[in-house]
C-alpha cells in the first residue's frame, strides 16, 4: 500500500482525537506557516470532525492522520526501521499495538534478522557480566583506617 503523504479539499482523512479511536474527518482548508519559520514544503491540514454540538476541527500534518479507517497513521507507516524503531518508540512512551506492527513492518523481518546478536556475540556478553560480577565480590577487603586520639594532659601540680 502507498502511503498518502497528500490531502486534497473536502477528502477523507481519519484522526486520532485522544480516545484510543481513529475518527473520520473531512479536510477543510490547507496552509503552510511559513511566515512562522516552518519549512515550506511542510503542509497543514484543517480536519473537520462532525460532533453533536459544532463540528471540531484539528490542525494535522500527514504524520499525524490516516488515509483509512485500518490505521495506522501516516508516521506509523513511514517506519522504515524495523524492531528498533519500536523499542525506541516504546522508550519515548509510544507503544504501538502488535496488530498494527505487523502492519506496518511487513516484509521488514529480514532487516531486523541482521540487527539480532549472533549466539556467540550473546554468549561472549553472558561471560563478560559473570566475570564482572565476580570481580565485585572476590575484591580484597579495605582495612578500617586507624583512628589517633590526643593524650588528654595529666594533671599534675607544679610545687
């Protein structure tokens, strides 16, 4: 599947509104900042999301929608990293569900096969901790420093 990196008026895009659920919206207006410093090849979308009040509109850039109801959004399918990008995406609070993984890392396995520790690069690292650990505990033992206390002066009279 090609990913759209595109949006035109009035075309469908799904978002993210904070639920855990991709909503359909429907793109309004497009713009760029930059008289406000962004890059001009950067474009924004205004998403308008039907609610029964008023409808809600949402400033999205393509990372951040979907061009359909499956999900994931554009960032997501951009992944070109493999099993890595997840753990770091996992470090930064980013977690994406194991559905969506295999969705998008498809046909990726082989990249993330050479990135895996060979058995001998997992042994050699198995021995260097125990052999660390060893040294801890078989460290020779630190004398308590001496402690040197003044005579107190004694107490005799001069006749």
């Amino acid at each position: 599947m090609k990913i759209k990196k595109q949006y035109e008026m009035n075309e469908t895009a799904w978002i993210h509104i904070g639920d855990g659920k991709l909503h359909k919206g429907k793109v309004i207006d497009i713009f760029d900042l930059q008289h406000a410093g962004y890059s001009k090849d950067i474009e924004f979308y205004i998403v308008e999301l039907p609610s029964s009040i008023d409808p809600l509109l949402e400033v999205r850039t393509w990372e951040n929608m979907s061009q359909d109801a499956m999900g994931p959004i554009g960032a997501y399918r951009e992944i070109k990293q493999g099993f890595s990008t997840k753990k770091y995406l996992g470090k930064m609070g980013i977690e994406l569900p194991h559905s969506q993984t295999a969705t998008v890392l498809e046909g990726q396995q082989e990249e993330s096969d050479l990135l895996d520790p060979t058995p001998e690069q997992v042994n050699a690292a198995i021995e260097r901790a125990e052999q660390a650990k060893k040294m801890m505990y078989n460290s020779p033992a630190v004398d308590k420093p001496k402690r040197y206390y003044k005579k107190k002066p004694s107490k005799v009279k001069n006749i």
